[in-house]
C-alpha cells in the first residue's frame, strides 16, 4: 500500500459531471483539477492496468466515451471508482489524484504517443455481442 504523502492538501470537494464526465476535485491549497474519466480510466493505479511492475501497464484503448458511476471513499485518504465499462479495481488517493492533475498534460500526451504506437484508438470499437438487439 502507497503510504501517504502527508504534505498533500486534502481534498475539499469533490464533484462528477455526468455529461461532460469530468471529475472535478477542489483541494485545500485552492488548486482545483478537472479530471476527465477517460484519463482517469486509463491511468487507473490497479494492476490490472499498471501491471506488476515497470514496463508491464496494459494500454487502455477504446476508452473516449468512458464514464464514471459511482464513487466510494476508501478510508479516508482515497476514492474508489467505478467506471461504465465495469472496470472498479482502482483507489485513488489524494496524493495520487493531486498528482494527477498537476502532471495531467504531460501524461496525456504520453498516453496518446503510447496509443499512436501501438496503433490503437481512443474510439471505442464496435462493441461485442451483448449491444446487438436480441433476436426472439
């Protein structure tokens, strides 16, 4: 477990905007983020992203249209999320998310190098069977 940074500000707010999925976190510094899902989704600190070790994160593609459903605190140093596609492995403490976003530019551009690299997309791609109107 990450132990915590404890010169990190503590969150103030906390605030999801279903329609642009943005998540807005307002720390006690005055600095105020505005996290997209998607980059949260693909930055997700679970293993099942990051992997278990350097050089092992599993690049996320498909995620533009990914949103957040709920959000559960965890403790009182994180937020748990859960994102559209199911995907809910992930804690996101505070120092994390204000890491996050005071580093948010730069790990987007990397992000989109890493997807341009590998020849995936951000678009999610025709979705599997279960979006198909059923036939009776």
């Amino acid at each position: 477990m990450a132990r915590m940074d404890t010169n990190t500000p503590q969150p103030t707010e906390i605030k999801l905007h279903q329609q642009s999925r943005v998540l807005e976190i307002s720390f006690a510094d005055g600095k105020t983020f505005e996290l997209p899902c998607e980059f949260l989704r693909v930055y997700s600190p679970s293993a099942e992203v990051r992997g278990h070790g350097p050089g092992q994160e599993v690049l996320q593609a498909g995620k533009k249209n990914v949103g957040i459903t709920h959000i559960e605190p965890a403790g009182s140093y994180a937020i748990q999320l859960t994102f559209s596609d199911g995907h809910a492995t992930g804690i996101y403490s505070w120092d994390l998310l204000y890491d996050y976003g005071l580093h948010q530019e730069k790990m987007w551009q990397h992000y989109l190098k890493r997807l341009e690299e590998a020849g995936a997309s951000r678009e999610p791609g025709p979705a599997p069977f279960e979006q198909r109107p059923k036939s009776k």
